[in-house]
C-alpha cells in the first residue's frame, strides 16, 4: 500500500469480514436478494444515510444506470466510485497510518 493513506475505519462483525451477507432489497418495486461482504453493506448504507436516501432507492438508481453484468458488481463499483470520488475532493491524506491487509 502507498504510504500516507489513512486506514479505513472498520467496524466489528460476528461474521468473518470476507463472508458474504445477504440482504433482500427492493428494486424498482420487485424485491431481490443481494450477496455482499459486511464492509460493503456499511458503505452502502453509509452512502445512502450522507446521500439523504433510503438504501432500496439508492440500490434502484444504481441498477438503473449500471453498465456491469450483474447487480451486486455495480454496488461494488458504485461504492468505490463514491469514496476515490471523495479521496479525490479531500487532497493528499495528512494521516500515515496504512490499513492491515487480511489474506
């Protein structure tokens, strides 16, 4: 990892941080199940909460627009759009503290 970034923060699951959580969203009006890793669900609902909408509204814009193969790939994509999109606004990090990477 590139020096200077600060570590994301990190919230504490019962699950394992690499298992998959299903949540049942609704879509347009039909509702369906999306599989995403726990830190992925608190982004989204992050963004939805800062956003000053409901995470089903978020999840129907998101697949309105998607352009990947699959629902749960355009979150993803989505949510790291949103934050390198924030990265970018905030400047250079001040912080220097790296992330720990689990494998």
């Amino acid at each position: 990892m590139p020096e200077g970034l600060p570590r994301p923060a990190r919230r504490n699951h019962e699950s394992s941080p690499s298992s998959l959580v299903i949540h049942n969203v609704v879509v347009g009006g039909h509702r369906t199940s999306v599989r995403l890793e726990p830190v992925m669900w608190d982004a989204l609902h992050d963004i939805a909460r800062r956003l000053r909408v409901t995470t089903h509204g978020l999840v129907t814009d998101i697949d309105r627009v998607r352009t990947a193969s699959s629902l749960t790939a355009a979150i993803r994509v989505y949510i790291v759009d949103f934050y390198r999109a924030a990265a970018l606004r905030a400047g250079p990090a001040q912080v220097v503290e790296q992330p720990v990477l689990r494998m």
